[in-house]
C-alpha cells in the first residue's frame, strides 16, 4: 500500500504523496499530472483574458475622454503596480503555498477586470489597475509546478508554463478583436472577468494545497544580500539580468505605444487591431519553439 506519511526508514516524501490542508483536493488524491494539466488549461486562459482586452482597451479609455498620453499614463501605473506586486507576491506564495497564490491571481484578475467593465470615468479606469497587484498567475504557475515536478524534469516543465500563456496570447487578441465589432467594450471585459472567476474556482476544487514547507519565521523570504552576492560570485548572472531587464521595458513600452500608434496613426479598428495582436504571438511562439524545442516534448 502507498504510504502518504513519512517512510518507515525516514526518508522524504514524494511530491504526490504529502496531504495537503484546506479547501480542495488534498496532494494524495490528486495526481501530478492532472495538477499540471489544471495549471496549463488556467495559464491560458489567464493569457486569454489579458490578451482579451488588449485591443479594446484603448478605444474603451478614448470612449471615457482618455487621450493618448492619458492612455500611456494608464499603461505605466499598470506596470508599476505589478512592479510592487510581483515582489509581495513571491513572498506570499513562500509562506501560504502555490495553489493560494494561483486562485488570487484570478480573483485579482476577476475584480479587475468587472471594474473596467463598469468603468464610467479616465479614474476609475485607472482604479481597475490596482488589483494588478495580485496578477501574478504565470509566477503562481510555476510555484506549482516546481512542487509537482521531480527535480529532473523540473526545468523543462517550467518552461512548458510559457508555451501554454503563449496559447492564449495567440488566440485571445483575435477573439477580442472579433467580439468588439459585434458587442460592447464593456461587455468583453465581463466576459474576462467570468472566465477568471472560472479559473479561480477551478483551481481551488482542483488543485492540491500547497506541498511546500512554510518558510522558517527566522529567516527572511528575501535576502537582498544574498541576491547581491550571487551576482558577485557568478559574473553571466548580472549580465543576464541585465538582459532580461531590457526585454521587460522594450516589451512594456510596446505594449502601451503600439495600440495607440495603431489605433491614432494606422487607424486600425479593434478588430484589426486584435487580428496584429495574434500575429505577434504567432511569430513570438515560432521563435521559441525553433530555440526551445525540447519544450514540445509530450508530458509523461
């Protein structure tokens, strides 16, 4: 019989082996590769309800009086919240687990995206940004994915995380380019928000809580020392940030200058606008697959 407490001998246990507390599945019951598969299906529809409101977004801030440097404003307090989210957000899944951190990303996502829905006023369209904070499902992903995953595959599993958000960065901009010539702006974005709450609730009845250990009170999530230090010690590492920096701001300035650009000086529609979208994410997906193409292989 499978023993799901600690072996006779001591030794550890198994990722799919430790029960976990509170609401849904407990680890024992569910297995990896159905708790994988739950966080791809939610990763893209994650991706496809961001991608979703894209397009519409700044046609939806021209409706409410926002001009184009109002839209760029919006844009920037977006990535700034995440910015100051995304650190609070890491500490919060070292202690409450991955599978917490995931359902309020999409609970985030959810009250979010139902403000802009209900957006009247340029205010409380920026207002809707400040749930961002917590719109961090990609980070929460990968939290659950490392538990589940032996160490031996553990890599190529994360990276699969960003073929699946890759899926719905692909389909979500055409859908909401083709919803918008037919519904509302507004109506698009309930539609986001019901598919995050979708997401939310399917992954607490689904998911395993968290397998991970919490965190000694003693010693600090982030050791910003540390940090510092492994970036003395190994040299390729400061470079690779460095890098990794640079691709954040270029893909942040795009994605708030290209609508607008689109929208004031190409005047392309939404639709249109929605149709460009997914042939970024085309050519985005084809180039990591040609560079990454171990992370086609099939899960096993």
């Amino acid at each position: 019989m499978r023993r799901t407490m600690h072996n006779s001998d001591g030794g550890k246990r198994e990722p799919s082996q430790v029960s976990g507390k509170g609401g849904g599945e407990s680890a024992s019951r569910v297995s990896p590769r159905l708790t994988i598969g739950v966080v791809h299906i939610n990763i893209t529809l994650y991706a496809l309800c961001f991608w979703i409101s894209q397009p519409v977004l700044p046609y939806l801030a021209e409706e409410l009086g926002a001009d184009s440097r109002t839209f760029g404003y919006l844009q920037t307090a977006f990535s700034a919240v995440q910015l100051v989210g995304g650190i609070a957000y890491g500490r919060l899944g070292d202690s409450a687990g991955g599978r917490f951190t995931f359902v309020l990303a999409f609970l985030g996502s959810f009250v979010s995206y139902a403000m802009l829905a209900v957006s009247d006023s340029v205010w409380l369209l920026f207002l809707s940004r400040v749930p961002s904070l917590v719109q961090h499902a990609y980070q929460g992903a990968s939290m659950i994915v490392a538990d589940v995953s032996p160490p031996e595959n553990r890599a190529k599993a994360l990276g699969r995380i960003s073929l699946s958000y890759g899926v719905g960065m692909i389909i979500g901009p055409s859908i909401g380019g083709y919803l918008s010539s037919t519904y509302s702006f507004s109506t698009i974005a309930w539609i986001a928000a019901c598919l995050s709450l979708v997401s939310a609730v399917s992954s607490y009845l689904l998911l395993p809580a968290s397998l991970k250990k919490k965190a000694s009170p003693k010693k600090p999530s982030l050791d910003i020392s540390s940090a510092f230090s492994i970036v003395k010690r190994h040299r390729y590492v400061g470079t690779l940030l460095s890098i990794k920096a640079c691709v954040a701001v270029a893909v942040s300035l795009f994605r708030s200058t290209f609508p607008v650009h689109a929208k004031d000086n190409l005047h392309f529609t939404a639709q249109e606008s929605g149709y460009f979208m997914s042939y970024i994410g085309i050519i985005t997906a084809v180039v990591q697959v040609w560079c990454f193409p171990h992370e086609l292989t099939v899960l096993h």
